[in-house]
C-alpha cells in the first residue's frame, strides 16, 4: 500500500510476489481481497494508535505529552507516508464501522485535551477541542508532505499556535 500509494492497486496475488509465496499460501490466510485489505489497514491503524500512545506515556504532564503526542503524529505521518494515506487519504468501503484500534488513536487526543481542559478549569467538550487538535495537526501534514519545499515554520512553532489558538496551554 504504501509503494502504490492506493489500496486499489493490491490483490492477493501481488502480495504474494511481494512476500515471495504462493497465491495459495496468501488464500489460507485471508478470505479475499477485502479481508486482505481489512487487515492491512488494521495493521496501519494499530502502528499509528502506537506512535500516538508513546507520545502520551511520554510524560505525566498533560501539556507536555499533548505537544509529544503531536509530534509523533506527524512523526508518522511523514516517516510512514504510504500508512497515513491509507488512513486518512484513501477512502474506499470496506464494508466496516471505524476499527476499535482506529477508535483508540482518537480517543488518545480526547484523553489528554480532557486533562489539559480540566487542569485549566475549562468546560469545553473534549472530543470537540481533539477533533479541532486532528484537524490541525493533519493539516500540518498535508502541507508539509505535500509542498516539502515551501518555507514552513518548524513544528515547535506550529504547535505552540495550535495549544495557544485552542487554549490548550497551561493557565
């Protein structure tokens, strides 16, 4: 997925090739193309969920493991660009809700802007305040990765505007 940039291009017999096995051997492990699928972006949610939740475990200072958990956002994003476009580019049905893993990286941002908001007395609703932090974020990534030779503030400046824009700084 991530050499062909598209999880259009893949079929069980290219994974196959690629993993130097027969189509047999790919056809014991998945029930079709679109359990193949299923499982690669399982597979790419569970990696983000995991960069996202290093992050978090980085510090028990809410404030400083919200601006350590965006950093590995798009730590990811740029280091493992065909994964992030699986997840957030490529949108094809496959025939599911968003996975449980997909659930836990979002929920990962609820979690600390929860902290940060009540560390600062704040009411706001948490899961509103993290989809705007996503946002954000994902647009850092999209014009980084995208235009990379744009002369972009670095990412501590960028994400002292986002925490600063959002009220997610200490009070």
């Amino acid at each position: 997925m991530a050499r062909h940039g598209s999880i259009e291009a893949i079929s069980l017999r290219a994974v196959a090739r690629e993993a130097g096995v027969s189509p047999t051997a790919v056809y014991r492990h998945f029930d079709d193309h679109v359990d193949l699928l299923r499982e690669a972006v399982e597979f790419c949610w569970t990696n983000f969920r995991d960069s996202m939740q290093a992050g978090m475990d980085s510090s028990d200072d809410p404030f400083v493991a919200f601006r350590n958990t965006g950093e590995a956002y798009v730590d990811f994003a740029l280091t493992n660009r065909g994964q992030y476009r699986v997840l957030f580019s490529n949108r094809i049905d496959l025939g599911v809700e968003p996975t449980e893993v997909g659930l836990e990286a979002f929920q990962i941002l609820v979690d600390l802007v929860t902290a940060m908001l009540r560390a600062n007395g704040d009411d706001r609703d948490p899961a509103f305040v993290a989809l705007q932090t996503h946002t954000w974020i994902h647009g850092i990534v999209d014009l980084w990765g995208g235009l990379p030779d744009m002369p972009w503030p670095d990412g501590p400046a960028l994400f002292d505007g986002l925490a600063d824009t959002l009220r997610l700084v200490e009070s």
